[in-house]
C-alpha cells in the first residue's frame, strides 16, 4: 500500500532525507509537466522542475496541512515556473513555433485519427495561460475540490468555478477551430 | 467527477502528461544533499555557553541596578573566582612557552582554550547524537 505524504514528510522531518525521493519519484512528471507547459524548454523546464524539489524540500518544516502536499508542490511549481519566464523572456516561444514543433509528430498506422485527436489536443493546451495549466493539474489529475484549488490559487471559489467552464470551453473551440473533421469530445 | 470531466482528464493525460528526464530523481536527490552541506550549523554547546555568559550577565547588570551594594561586596569574590577559572585552564600550557606578562596571556588564552574545547566537545557529541538519528 502506497504510504501517505504525510507520512513520508514526517519521516524527512526526522532526519531520513532518502525518503523524500520518494515523493520526487511521485510527483516528477506531473511537476515536469506543468512547468514544461509553462517554460516551453525541455531542458530549461528540466533544471526549474528541479528547483522546485529543492525549493519544497527547504520549505517542508513550513508546510501547514491544510491543503493536500500535491497542492503546495504544484504552488510552487508554478511560482517557480512563471517567474523563470518573467527573467528569460526569450525563452518563451510563441504559438506558431510550437505549432511547428508538433506538425512533426507521426501517426503510427491504424492509430491515426486517435494520434490525430491528442496532436491537437497538445496544440489547444499550448494556449491556456499558466493560471488555468495549473488549476487543470490541480482539478483534474489530483482530482482536489474547487475549495482547495480556491485556497490554493488564491482565487474566491466561483473564481475558480468560472475558469474551469472557460477551460472547457476554451478546449473545446480551440480543438473544433484546429480540425472540424475531429470528433468532438462533448 | 462528471462523466465529460473524466473524458477530458484522460485526454489530458495523452496530451499534457509528459515523463521527467532519466535520472530526474538522482539529480535532485544530489541537489538537497548539496544544499545540507552549506547550512552552518550553530554548535549546541557553543549556544549553551553564549547562553549562560548571557545569563550571568544579565544577572549582573539586574543585581547592579537594584543593589549595587550587594554586588561591590562580592565583586572582589567574583572577579578572583573568574581570572583563576581562565588562567588556571591554560596554566601548563603558558609555563611550557613562557608567555611574557604571563597573567594577561593566559587569561585570554584560556578563553579561546574554553570555547575550542567546548566545540569539540560539541562534535564528539553531535557525531553521535546524528548516529543515533536523535536531532536534538
């Protein structure tokens, strides 16, 4: 049985600094993804992930339990993520040049319209903003309630309530504007 | 979770999902191991002492302020008492190099000699109370 965040903090707090890799090994593609999406660079997005392990690890006496440890971490995440952008502008490509990058990908044969489907999927989530990347994270891979994204995001609950219809809504017209012959999702 | 939000996660995990670099967690591992190494840790002894020192100061300046008298009449007492501690602690080591104003010398040698001893006290100690994985 998986042992619980909580847990494991605990034990780092007592000294045992091995196990917190086990909360790395948990949440690294999940936090790589959401500052990929943010940082757009693979290996720019790699070395701020990282940052964020450390960072959480340096902060973890200061974690209070009233939000869930995936919460934080992806709080961090995405402080960490946005303020590279803001000091490496550069970095940050626009729409057409990550529309070019995924024009690359190839279908494997009899998977097409499936891998047709995810392409521009990966396309419509390029035009989210880092805000509702990080409530997605936070709805629905860590499936938390919109109470928590709200204490967490800073965000009054209707707020919160407001973006995840304008997210699904976003996805929605993005992915018919990209490709009408698409089945559409809902 | 209604049933088009379970539609749209398991889409996203298709397409926002992606795994962290091989060695991921090797490298931060290395990273939090780096950043231990630069804490300076404040000896526990050396807080002790300053602790203390503090404390007798501020008994000192409490008893001077409310009865002077009383601190003028073992002010001698106190003063002998504090010299021979510092000076008798570096005795042997002043005779062997023949400090020259000998008394002043060893006076502040014994001082350093206090605190170099009590540091090492304090890492003998420490050594084991991390063996022991106490922390206190």
């Amino acid at each position: 049985m998986k042992e619980a965040d909580e847990m494991i903090i605990t034990r780092v707090l007592n000294g045992e600094r091995d196990a917190y890799a086990v909360l790395v090994d948990r949440y690294k593609d999940r936090v790589f993804s959401l500052v990929r999406g943010i940082v757009k660079e693979r290996h720019v997005a790699e070395e701020v992930a990282q940052d964020v392990f450390v960072k959480a690890y340096i902060s973890l006496k200061k974690f209070r339990k009233e939000s869930g440890f995936s919460t934080w971490l992806y709080r961090i995440a995405y402080n960490t993520a946005v303020s590279q952008t803001r000091k490496k502008k550069y970095l940050y490509r626009s729409f057409d040049e990550e529309l070019e990058m995924t024009d690359s990908y190839d279908a494997e044969p009899g998977k097409e319209v499936e891998e047709s489907r995810q392409k521009l999927l990966t396309r419509a989530l390029l035009e989210l903003s880092a805000e509702d990347k990080l409530i997605l994270m936070l709805y629905y891979f860590e499936e938390k309630p919109v109470e928590e994204i709200s204490r967490s995001t800073a965000l009054s609950v209707s707020n919160v309530k407001v973006k995840l219809f304008r997210i699904r809504k976003k996805l929605k017209i993005i992915m018919e504007r990209l490709g009408k012959t698409v089945p559409v999702i809902y | 979770m209604e049933k088009n939000d379970k539609l749209i996660k398991d889409l996203l995990k298709e397409g926002f999902l992606s795994e962290a670099p091989a060695g991921f967690t090797d490298k931060v591992m290395n990273a939090v191991a780096e950043t231990e190494k630069g804490k300076v840790r404040v000896p526990a002894f050396l807080s002790y002492f300053l602790l203390i020192t503090g404390s007798v100061v501020v008994a000192i300046g409490s008893i001077y302020f409310t009865n002077k008298e009383l601190l003028f009449q073992y002010y001698e007492g106190i003063r002998t008492f504090f010299n021979g501690v510092f000076v008798s602690s570096f005795h042997v080591v002043s005779n062997s190099f023949s400090f020259v104003n000998g008394a002043q010398a060893t006076f502040f040698a014994g001082i350093i000699l206090i605190i170099v001893l009590l540091l090492l006290l304090d890492k003998l100690a420490f050594k084991g109370r991390r063996e022991m994985n106490l922390f206190i």
